[in-house]
C-alpha cells in the first residue's frame, strides 16, 4: 500500500489512528472496529509493535495494546529509519503535522470518535519525557510489562534529546527474561541500570521539576511541590547510591554505544556551532561533519543548515 507520509503503509496507518483512540484496546475490538479478522489485527499490531508504535497496555492482563504517543513513537521511527537507510522515509513535515493534530484531539477531545482522553499513565508520561532536558531517573518496584520503566521508546526520547537516562530496579525485576533483554539493550545504548534489594515507589522523575508517582490502589500522581520533589529526588538517590551496577549477561559482551553521531551533528547544528566546532567536538574530520549535515539535510526535506536542525528540533529528532 501507498505510504502516507508518516512512514507507515495506509493500513499501518489506519490501525495505529484506531490505536490512539483508547487508552487499550483488545483484539477482538479491534477487529469489529476494522471489519478486519482477527488474524489480521495480530499481525498488523506486530508491525507496529516492531516499529516502536504500539505496546502492550501496562494494566496488567497483557492481553491489551495500546498506540506509543506520537511525539515519541514517529521521531524515533524517523530516526531509526534515516540511520538504517530504509524505505519509506517518514516526511518531517507531516510528522509535525500528525503530532500537533494528536495533541489539539487530546486537549479537546471528540466523544464522538469514541475518545476517552485516554487516561493511560505511560501516554502521560510519554508525552511528558518528549520534553526533558537534563535528566530522568526511573524506580521500579517491580515488572510490569508494558510498563514505562520497561520502554525501550521511553528510553530512546530521553537519549536521543542528550539527556541522562538513571534506571533503579529492584532485584527481583531481574528474574523476568524480558527485563534482563531490556537491561541489556538499556546498557548497548549507553543508559545507567542498578539495581537493589526494594524499591517502594513506582515513579519517573524529570528533570528534577516534575515527577510522576504511581500507587496501585490511587492511580499515578503528578509532583510539582519542591519540597516533596527534594525529598523524592533524595530517596532516588539513595537508591542509587547503595545499588549494584547491573552485568551484561551472556557469553558474549556487548559494547556500550553512543547515539548516531548524525543526531549528535543535528543537536549541535541546532546550537550554532560551525563545521570546524562541530569537528572539534565530535573528534572527526570537517568533511564528515558536511557529509552528516548534507545527508540530514536530504532526510529532512530542508533548503539550509539552519533549517534541518530546527526542524529535527520541532519534530523531536534531538
């Protein structure tokens, strides 16, 4: 099928729309809602699934999905799909667009497109990480698939913006196999894991200025009060402080990566650096350093320098 423009197929397309209606969805809804079988709702969920754009719902039953937000699932497809070289490119500008349009349904939602507002609180905190800064510390008490702590696009938005990614698990989230696979992705990607004995609460801090504090019995809190900020931000350091680094596991160690260097030129680009402090910076020729920005350029639909890097900025590329 024709791409859209976002980078998905029409029928991707018209699944993950479907997808950013509710906070879950079932199967079987789904496809009474699509007329399509059931078959064919699995397989498209897996595609998007493998694109980063649909999770398991963290409510529990796992038998749930749920669309990744726009302003975190779309750059990084975009991302992945520049760095990769791979067909069909997503355009920046209908990126922007989708996203702006996501945002404005969210903020005056139709009921009669059947929108709940979608109080889901990975959404929330998915939308809330597309603008960190400085840093994000993750505590989980336990696993919980489908979980914030546990998403790889989580993780990727805050990297990709330059931030510094601290995640504190307890001991037991190590039992699950599916935890021990993101451990490993989180440490071939360059974020910070430890690990200890318990950790009581469930919570995302951003940036020091807000967190996110979820109870099973109350549901998630947003914290905006300094004073329980400090104290939140000092027991999150504690946890760090007493927690053991968690080892690569596996025969074979997998070495720590950076970010594309192509994202790092764009982060800089934005700040108005030159070629030849770009260079400096990064420890590689000028020449490369044209080569990333020309590239970039192409990828973004931009006519100048200044061009692509505001626009990798306005769709949440860096």
């Amino acid at each position: 099928m024709a791409d859209t423009g976002i980078g998905l197929d029409a029928r991707s397309e018209l699944l993950y729309r479907k997808l950013l209606l509710r906070s879950a969805w079932r199967t079987q809804d789904l496809a009474r809602e699509l007329m399509w079988s059931v078959d064919q709702v699995l397989q498209g969920l897996e595609a998007l699934r493998s694109e980063g754009l649909a999770s398991v719902s963290g409510g529990g039953d796992g038998g749930s999905f749920r669309a990744v937000e726009p302003c975190i699932a779309l750059p990084a497809l975009l991302s992945w799909r520049m760095r990769e070289g791979r067909s069909p490119q997503p355009c920046p500008v209908q990126i922007g667009r989708f996203i702006t349009l996501h945002e404005q349904a969210e903020r005056f939602g139709d009921p009669a497109e059947g929108n709940d507002g979608r109080h889901d609180v990975s959404a929330m905190i998915e939308r809330m990480v597309a603008k960190v800064e400085r840093e994000v510390t993750l505590l989980a008490p336990g696993y919980r698939e489908g979980g914030f702590e546990f998403s790889r696009p989580v993780a990727d938005m805050v990297l990709r913006r330059g931030a510094r990614l601290r995640s504190v698990w307890a001991a037991s989230v190590l039992q699950a196999p599916t935890a021990m696979a993101h451990a490993q992705w989180l440490a071939q990607e360059g974020a910070a894991l430890r690990s200890v004995g318990t950790v009581p609460p469930r919570a995302v801090i951003m940036d020091g200025a807000v967190a996110v504090v979820v109870d099973e019995t109350e549901g998630a809190r947003i914290v905006r009060s300094p004073a329980e900020l400090e104290r939140l931000s000092a027991l999150a350091d504690r946890f760090w402080d007493r927690g053991a680094t968690v080892r690569q596991t596996g025969r074979q160690p997998v070495a720590t990566t950076r970010r594309p260097r192509s994202e790092v030129v764009l982060r800089l680009l934005s700040e108005g650096l030159t070629d030849d402090a770009i260079a400096r910076r990064l420890g590689c020729s000028v020449r490369t350093v044209r080569n990333d920005v020309a590239s970039a350029m192409v990828a973004l639909d931009a006519r100048s320098r200044f061009q692509a890097g505001a626009r990798a900025m306005q769709v949440g590329l860096i």
